[in-house]
C-alpha cells in the first residue's frame, strides 16, 4: 500500500470509519474488451455516534477518550461517505474519479444505504461533489469527493497530509496510557506510535 494511502486509512479508521482502499474500476469497451478506467485510492463510510479511545459506556471517561477531528465536519445523525484520492503531492481530485463508472462502481457496493438509489447522487457529486440524501431508516446520508494531499488548510473536499499527521500524532500523545497495550500492525500508525513512546513530537517549519 503507498505509503500516503496507508497514512489516510490509518486517521479514518481512528476517527471511527470503515475503509476500502486502492481498487481497480473495470468497464466494458465497445470491443467487448475489459479495460481500466481508473483506481480509487479510498472509500471510507462512518455511522453517527462517538468514537472512543477504549471501551466505556458512560461518564467521564467517555467525555475524555473521543477520538474526534473538528476538520472532518462531521454532523449529529449524519452518516458521511468519503471517495478519496489520496496524493503525496498536491491535493486534487482526479477527473477520472468524477466519471459515472468510477462513482456507479464504488456506491454500489454501498447502495443498500441509499434510501432513493444511487443514480442522483452521482450526479450530484459530478456537478458539486457532495451529496445529501435520505439514508435507508431515517437520517442524512452525506456522500463527498475528498482530495487528500499537501494543500494550505483542510475543509469539506480537501484534508492536508499535514493536518492528519498531526491530528494522530497528537491522538497518540493525549491518549498514552490507553493506547500502551495496542498493537498497531500497519507502519505508517505503528512508526506514529513508535515517536510517541520514545517521546519525539512533530513540528512544522515555518519560513
């Protein structure tokens, strides 16, 4: 797995996503030939509800153990849905990622979700690159085209490498005495980890 990819799965599954990460899109040619049409580098789906450092039901505890990121926008009852691309250079979104056969492939492995189908949400994210919708039972269900990469600040489409570094980072140090007995099996986390138990922080220069 590239190494920036890894570092992406590694934040959304800390903040409570489910990931797929770095398939292929197959369509049909006329030919009758299969080719492919792009590679989608993340799918990540988080359900609302808190997520936690460890297991706790109520209290304090619970209030002091959020694993929580003010830049992903996450709302209350909302369940939100992210395709990535993932760059170490600049953040930007491929135009093959925008294309029906890239977005058809991977919401249809999700339309279960989807109250009135997928077909208006991929327009809608070709024309503005987000979606609200009715989710299946009751609730929003927020769909959007996210750009992970270098860029001066994070917002809605765009979440800086940066930022993600420093958000676990920062994640690892404040939680130590929770996160001590973890065993953190991909590299990027678990070289992350490694800095905070030998006490190394992570600084950005600045001119």
């Amino acid at each position: 797995m590239d190494v920036a990819v890894e570092l992406v799965d590694g934040y959304l599954r800390m903040t409570g996503y489910f990931t797929m990460t770095e398939f292929d899109i197959q369509r049909k040619t006329k030919s009758g030939e299969y080719v492919t049409v792009t590679d989608v580098d993340m799918v990540a789906v988080r359900f609302p509800g808190r997520t936690l450092a460890a297991d706790v039901h109520d209290g304090d505890d619970a209030a002091q153990l959020l694993l929580d990121d003010d830049a992903l926008q996450l709302e209350e009852g909302m369940i939100d849905v992210i395709i990535g691309e993932v760059k170490q250079g600049s953040a930007l979104i491929n135009s093959g990622l925008k294309s029906h056969e890239a977005l058809h492939s991977v919401l249809s492995r999700l339309e279960w979700l989807y109250e009135q189908g997928v077909g208006p949400v991929i327009t809608a994210l070709q024309q503005h690159g987000v979606s609200y919708v009715e989710a299946r039972g009751g609730g929003v269900l927020r769909t959007r085209l996210v750009a992970f990469g270098q860029a001066e600040e994070s917002g809605l489409h765009t979440l800086s490498l940066h930022h993600i570094i420093c958000k676990m980072s920062e994640f690892m140090k404040l939680y130590e005495n929770v996160l001590k007995p973890a065993i953190f099996s991909e590299l990027v986390p678990g070289f992350m980890r490694l800095m905070a138990k030998t006490g190394l922080e992570i600084s950005r220069e600045t001119d």
